[in-house]
C-alpha cells in the first residue's frame, strides 16, 4: 500500500498540470475538498493541493507546448542523476533533465520505454506527499501498457520494482512493488492495455480514496468532469471509478474494500 514512509522507488509525489490552475482548483476543490495554495514567481506559480493542511499533490499552469493536461506521479529515487541515466540505458529517455527546485528537492520527468511519461523527486527539505490512503488522497498508481513484460523489465531496471502477479476472479493482475519489501508493500498494478476499452494509450493513471464512489462521480458530472467508466465493483477490491476533469487530465477514485488482516 501507499505510505508516506518514503520507500526508494514508490510514489513519493504527485501533480497536475492545467491549462486553467484557478478552474482545476475549483473542480478538486469541490471534489476532494482540496485548497490550492499557489506559489510565488520564483517556483513558476507551482502550487500545493492541501487536504485538511496537509499537501495531497501539487499543481502549476501549463502550456499547449509543454504538453496535454494530464497528472504526472513521480517516484522516490535517492539519485535522480544516476536514475535518470539508467532509463536511458533501459532505452526510455529523459525529457526534463534533473534539476534542483530550491532546497526542496530535486526532480526529473522520464519517459519509460514506451513513451509513458513519469517523475522522479530526490527529496530534499521537501520529503514528498503528507497524506495518502485516506478520503481525497492518492491510493493506488496504475501503468496501461501495450507489454507488461517489457515494462516490469524496465521498472526493475530503472527503480528496482519487483511484480508479483496477484489471481482475481477472471485473471491475474500484476502488481508492483519496491525492492526488498513484501509483497503487503504493493503500491500499484499494470494493465495490458488490450484489457481495458476505457484506455487508449500507455499512461500512468492515479487513483483517488473515496467515502462515496457514486456520490463523487455525481458531483464530478456537477463540476463540468467527464465520466470515463462508470461506477464498477470489482469484487474484494472496491468500488472504482475513472474520470477526467474538465480540462482533460484524467484519474480514477475507489472506495476500498477493508484490508483483511
């Protein structure tokens, strides 16, 4: 599971980028009840989404040219250098070389080998998300690609992620994990892309705890999002949902089923 013990390649991060910050700032707000506090013109306007004062993910205005309206998860890396350099070796690429953001941290923005766009964030003063796994926070990461295979390579190689394959009802779904933790450390899963009608290219989709699955994608249609797959139980796992904000930048949000003990 997600947790902000900040595990070396789990998520650690995540933001949105937007065409309209003040729009998107509304629609989550009245979604998740996030407050968006923007930062100054020495970080581009970056801003955090705080949940309760506690920051849930971060957010900036963003430009045609520097891509579509998407939310990008980034994962803990102790040397974003050497990470970086790794990736290309793996036959990905870096479109972001590292950079420091003050004394914060220092990131990347990676391309696997597919062309899939992810972060990296070497934590600085700056240790990554304050709140995960409850009500309007980040919970589960999810890879859509068109080889599985290649892709765990690539992940192990580059992070050191392990998959495990987990049976449902229907198949088997794999998941990841970081280097050296059990199997109960899973934080994500990958889903051939010929699986899912919903998706249409590879692409990292995060998801969102909830209280209501239901009620949030009423309230989601309310403020102007769109309904990629409808309210969707999957047995011993929850109640999930994927959606897109009015701009485009699509996620999914779940009502978990309680964790068996």
């Amino acid at each position: 599971m997600l947790t902000t013990r900040f595990v070396t390649g789990a998520p650690n991060w995540i933001d949105l980028g937007t065409p309209d910050i003040d729009g998107a700032a509304a629609f989550y707000g009245g979604l998740f009840g996030w407050r968006f506090q923007p930062g100054g013109p020495e970080v581009g306007g970056y801003g955090l989404f705080q949940l309760g004062g506690r920051t849930a993910a971060g957010g900036m205005q963003t430009t045609p040219e520097q891509g579509p309206p998407s939310w990008t998860v980034y994962f803990q890396a102790p040397d974003a250098d050497a990470t970086a350099r790794a990736a290309e070796q793996a036959h990905g690429a870096v479109t972001v070389q590292p950079m420091d953001v003050q004394d914060l941290g220092r990131m990347a923005i990676l391309a696997d080998q597919a062309g899939v766009s992810f972060g990296l964030w070497q934590p600085g003063r700056n240790k990554g998300l304050e709140v995960v796994q409850e009500h309007g926070s980040l919970c589960w990461v999810e890879l859509y690609t068109a080889d599985v295979p290649a892709a765990a390579a690539f992940y192990h190689s580059v992070l050191g992620l392990e998959t495990f394959g987990a049976d449902f009802a229907g198949g088997t779904y794999t998941t990841f994990n970081p280097a050296g933790e059990s199997e109960d450390a899973m934080f994500g899963g990958v889903v051939p892309l010929a699986d899912d009608p919903a998706e249409n290219e590879a692409y990292w989709l995060p998801y969102f705890e909830v209280a209501d699955t239901d009620a949030i994608v009423a309230r989601a249609e309310e403020l102007g999002g769109t309904v990629r797959l409808p309210a969707t139980d999957l047995p011993s796992v929850g109640r999930l949902a994927k959606l897109a904000d009015p701009y485009g930048a699509r996620f999914a949000v779940i009502r978990s089923e309680p964790r068996q003990s």
